[in-house]
C-alpha cells in the first residue's frame, strides 16, 4: 500500500481547515477547527505550534473555559444553537493567514484596504446591515457562517499583504432579546452590531454600531 505523501496530507488538512473556517456549524465548530490546526502544525515539524498559540490567544483575553467562542459571549450577543462560531472562526482564519493555510475568495488591493482602514470607524457610528457592509466594501475575502439571511455570520477582509490584519464586520440576526422564543430571526438580513481589528485585547479590538451597543451583553467591557 503507497501512503499519500506529507505535501499531499499537508494540502489535505488546508483544504478542510479551510471548509471548517467557512461553515464552523456544519464542521464541528471551534473544535473542529482546532483539531485541524494542530496536525497542520506537525505537519509542518512545530508540535509546540497549537500550545504557542492558545498561550498566546489567553494572554490577548480570546481564550476562557470555552475557548474563543466563550471570550465572545462576553462581548456580543447570543444568536441561536451555534453560539459564537461564526466570530471564532475569523480569529483562527487570521491565525491562519499568515502561515499561508488560508485561500481566500478574494483579497482586497492596496487602494481598496487602505480605504476600509480609513472609513471603517465612522462608517460603523451609523446602523448597517449585511447588504449595506457589501455595497460599501465589496465582497469579503472570507463569508464565516452560511448564505442564508436569517443567521448571524462574520464577514472578513484582508489585504493583499498577508501580514495586514483581518478587518472582520461581526453581524448578527435572531429573535430580539427578551423575547420568550428563539425563532423565528427579527430581521430579514443580519445586523452588522460590530466591526473587529487587530490582534491585541480583544475587547480593545472591537467597536460596535449602536445596535450592537444595544445589544451586548451587560458585562461587555469593548470600547464603543
């Protein structure tokens, strides 16, 4: 029996690290993700790569007893069964981007980075939806979550330098709080309720839109 070779086994688990990031639901979610991460890392002789990086992901406040996706139900409201998937899975895409994991859809121009870079924080002072963050920005280099309407879903973009960090547009959709059912969606489209940038504190990475001021969780310590 021939064995498939390491390149081949390398580009095996890229391929699905990358289908993971794209439909966490359907995938496992975050643990689904990181059960691809860590192989990818031996893979490439760094055993200590997957530890190094959950190290790294506590020292940013990204990381509690549930992971990622517990970081962010301190930080953004709650959307249905699937808790926080869609947003840990645009903090492990960026992770993934520079070692060179990640294939895009897109990636944005110098000009077109630049501009989002420029606009995003006055842009986001405003409410806006999911149609509205495509028809200002394009579409995103990565859709985390499904196509359809009625579910929350993170939009990234990325530079055409792969050292730039990710621009991820947080939106949201579900009954509104308060409420005593979880469906159906208040919304005929998500709600952008958060826009997050860069690799430090998380809650220092996040600005919100007024409904996602709204919206957070009362503990939520973000700016606005």
């Amino acid at each position: 029996m021939t064995l498939a070779s390491a390149e081949d086994i390398h580009a095996y688990l890229a391929d699905r690290l990358n289908l993971a990031l794209r439909r966490p639901g359907m995938m496992g979610g975050e643990i689904g993700i990181t059960l691809l991460m860590d192989p990818l890392f031996v893979a490439e002789r760094q055993p200590e790569g997957w530890p190094a990086m959950q190290r790294d992901l506590a020292r940013r406040g990204v990381w509690s007893a549930r992971g990622v996706t517990g970081a962010f139900a301190h930080l953004l409201p709650a959307h249905g069964a699937t808790g926080h998937v869609e947003e840990t899975a645009s903090v492990y895409a960026e992770l993934a981007q520079p070692r060179g994991w990640l294939r895009p859809d897109r990636v944005l121009t110098t000009d077109e980075y630049a501009n989002l870079r420029r606009t995003m924080i006055d842009w986001v002072a405003s409410d806006r939806t999911w149609t509205d963050v495509t028809s200002e920005y394009g579409q995103p280099s990565m859709l985390f979550g499904g196509t359809n309407p009625l579910y929350s879903k993170t939009l990234g973009y990325m530079s055409n330098e792969p050292n730039e960090p990710m621009v991820a547009f947080h939106l949201w959709n579900g009954p509104e709080p308060g409420t005593d059912t979880t469906w159906p969606s208040a919304h005929p489209e998500p709600l952008l309720i958060a826009i997050r940038l860069g690799l430090g504190q998380l809650a220092e990475t996040l600005t919100y839109t007024p409904t996602g001021h709204r919206l957070r969780p009362t503990n939520a310590t973000a700016e606005i």
